[in-house]
C-alpha cells in the first residue's frame, strides 16, 4: 500500500502555484515530479512553505456552541422547528441569516445565524408585548405578573387628566412660529426642481437612470446625484434657450398660388436634375441647383445681384 502513496513532501494535483522547472520535465505523474524537484539539491527553489504547517502550531479555536444548542433547542420546544441540532451540512432548505457568514463551516454558520434570528424574534415579541400590556392597562384588563409589581412600572392611563386645570389655558395660547416652507416650482420630479432645493437628488435604492452619473465618481449616492441633477437642469435650460425655440424665417414664403404654365417661378426653385435650359446657370457657381435656378428670368433682365 505504501508503493501506491505519493512519498512526500509533494504538491497536490491540481495545485496551481508556481513548481521551479516542472515544464522541463514529463514522464510522471504530478506528485511524482515535485517530489523529485523538492528534494533536488540542484534546483533553486525557496525552503519556506507557501502555506504555514498548522501541525507544528499550538492554535485552538473557541467557539460558543453550547449557547447555539441551547437557542436551537429553545426553539424546538416552543413551536414545531425543523431546525435541530446539529446542522447537517449540505441542508438545502432556508436557513435565516446564514448569507452573512463568512469564513466559518456550515454547521457553525447556520447555527450563529439561526440564533441571531432568534434574538431578533424574542426583541420583536417582546416590544409587541409592551404594546399589547400598554393597550390592556387603558381599559383596565391589565394584569400584571409578580415580577411587574417587583419593579413598580407606573403605567399612565390615556388620556391623561389635567392636574392643573388653571394652567391649560396658558400653554394652548402660546403660539409658536414654524418657518414656512420654501416654494419649489419644479413639482414633484427631481429633474425640474431648482438647484438650490435640498430634494434635488435620487433616494438610495434608485435603480434608474442617473444624468451625467457615468462621469461622477468618488462620490456618495446623495451628492452624485444632486451634481448630475444640476448638469442636466443647465444643460436643459441652455438648449431650451438656444436651440429649441421658433424659428424666425426670414426669407419670403411663396406665394399659394403657382400657375402652372410658368416655367421659371420667382420664388420656387427648378426640381434637382431638371434638363431643361436654366438662364446663365453655367456662369454661377457657389450654389444648389434648386436656389440658383430660382427667379431664373433675373439673368436675363440683366439683374447680377444674386
């Protein structure tokens, strides 16, 4: 049996570190040429482990497993759990809180995750408890336990009397300024509100399309958003001014009306590849054939201006 095992030292197959001069040699298997490449005197090669031997270490790891057993039992004696312990590994099913564990072995991880949820859930009872003993104590169905009496909780009944009736009338005529609120035009969208409103940004969380978001880094989400906001309102508002508004024509429109039986219009140009003859069209250049050949008759009447 012992010729059958890879002597050692030797790197295991499929290790993908660095092996001095291994692409030099063939012939055997994996384990077999590091074992000869670490133990050849002639090969320069590093005698410190990539990997520190854990066997020659006095190491232990605590862990606190009993309190993870007594939760997990708890648990299974309160309702129906099919949680028990231990874990197997390789469970498939749901188990709370186990995503955040990282670095530990399956059995451990789901069982510090299952009591975390379950202090979570004793937290969660017990403030709805509160709650529910807060709403019995109003309509005097309260009973308290005798650890309740021992710390003598004063619990008020709603609503509240007035102890001094006299001095009501003072304090409901007291009248307190609030600053009111600045007036945003831009609405509800965050596009359109102004630069200087404190609610020109996205909330975390938004999934959208940011403006200009792909040129801002090193950010949080909160200014990131607000700077490109504020990029795209001037970017809107400079195109708005500039390009998007009507367009002054200031060449006269013609007429309604052509007639039909005239050849050169005054105000219509010829339709592009037209064969016919155009007055003086060879002597101009500069031009398109439609606004050369319009009002052609000028040529002729001696009118050069255009």
């Amino acid at each position: 049996m012992k010729d059958l095992e890879t002597p050692e030292p030797h790197y295991i197959p499929g290790y993908t570190g660095y092996c001095p001069q291994y692409i030099y040699r063939c012939g055997e298997t994996y384990g077999s040429l590091s074992h000869k490449i670490l133990l050849d005197p002639t090969i320069h090669k590093s005698y410190q482990l990539a990997l520190s031997d854990r066997t020659l270490t006095d190491f232990q790891i605590v862990r606190k497993d009993e309190n993870n057993r007594n939760a997990i039992q708890l648990r299974n004696y309160n309702c129906n759990s099919i949680y028990k312990h231990p874990i197997t590994p390789g469970y498939t099913g749901f188990l709370p809180r186990s995503r955040s564990a990282l670095g530990k072995t399956f059995t451990i991880g789901a069982e510090e995750g299952l009591m975390e949820f379950e202090k979570q859930t004793r937290n969660k009872k017990k403030a709805l408890n509160a709650i529910y003993s807060e709403v019995a104590a109003n309509n005097d169905q309260y009973n308290p336990s005798v650890d309740e009496k021992a710390q003598n909780l004063a619990r008020y009944k709603l609503p509240l009397l007035e102890a001094r009736p006299e001095y009501s009338n003072i304090l409901r005529s007291t009248m307190v300024t609030e600053p009111p609120e600045p007036f945003d035009s831009g609405g509800s969208s965050p596009y359109f509100k102004t630069v200087t409103s404190p609610d020109k940004k996205f909330k975390s969380g938004y999934t959208g399309h940011v403006p200009f978001g792909y040129s801002k880094y090193g950010q949080g989400y909160a200014p990131l958003t607000n700077s490109g906001l504020c990029d795209f309102t001037s970017y809107y508002h400079t195109r708005k001014s500039n390009e998007w508004t009507p367009v002054n024509i200031i060449q006269a429109e013609p007429p309604l009306v052509v007639s039909s039986n005239e050849i050169y219009h005054k105000h219509i140009g010829m339709v592009p590849n037209y064969t016919g003859h155009i007055p003086g069209n060879i002597f101009r250049s500069g031009k398109t054939y439609g606004a050369d050949s319009r009002n052609a008759k000028r040529w002729l009447k001696g009118d050069f201006s255009e």
